[in-house]
C-alpha cells in the first residue's frame, strides 16, 4: 500500500491531467479532492480519482462515458454540503488545492 506522500504525488500528477483534458470536473473540500475526466479524444474513456484528508487515501479507477456521467450527478448531489465554491474553475483554485497535497507529504 502506497504512503501518503507517494498517493498526494500521484495525485499531483492526476489533477494535472484533469486541468488540461475538457470536460472536466475537480473539486475540493475538507474531507476531499475529486477529479473526473476523459483520457481519449474520443471520450469515450474517462478517469475518476480521489484523494482524501486527513489520511492520504488514494482511489481510481477508469470508467466509461455513462459511468462518468452517472458519478458527476452523484458528485454533484453533495454540492450542497459543501458549496459551489468547492468547484475548481480557474488555474488560482488549481494552485491552492494542489497546495494542499503538501500536507500529506509532512
């Protein structure tokens, strides 16, 4: 089982390929970092990931197009809880949420 540092490392590394691969959908809260998003052009294949606090879990998975649709609603359903805000839409909210992996290498 990987440790904290390697999972916030390789999460790292998946967050980046979300940023760059449209559509995505990353968010952020106290107990988690969520990412989903297509790894082909045709987006047919899609990538799910989390990464969670205070433990450093990481769990991923690929997925096909209506299974990522179905766990966007499910991720969704949860907005409430945690707020719009918890939506990555600009590269400053990228920086501050990569900014908590740090956290987990310590």
């Amino acid at each position: 089982m990987a440790d904290k540092a390697e999972n916030a490392k390789a999460f790292g590394a998946l967050l980046a390929q979300a940023w760059e691969n449209t559509p995505s959908f990353i968010c952020s809260n106290d107990d988690y970092i969520y990412c989903l998003y297509p790894v082909d052009d045709s987006k047919e294949k899609w990538h799910e990931a989390s990464l969670t606090f205070p433990d450093g879990s990481l769990d991923q998975k690929d997925i096909d197009a209506s299974q990522a649709i179905a766990l966007l609603i499910e991720e969704l359903k949860v907005l409430p809880t945690y707020g719009a805000d918890s939506i990555v839409t600009s590269k400053d909210k990228l920086d501050q949420v990569a900014g908590r992996l740090a956290t987990l290498v310590s």
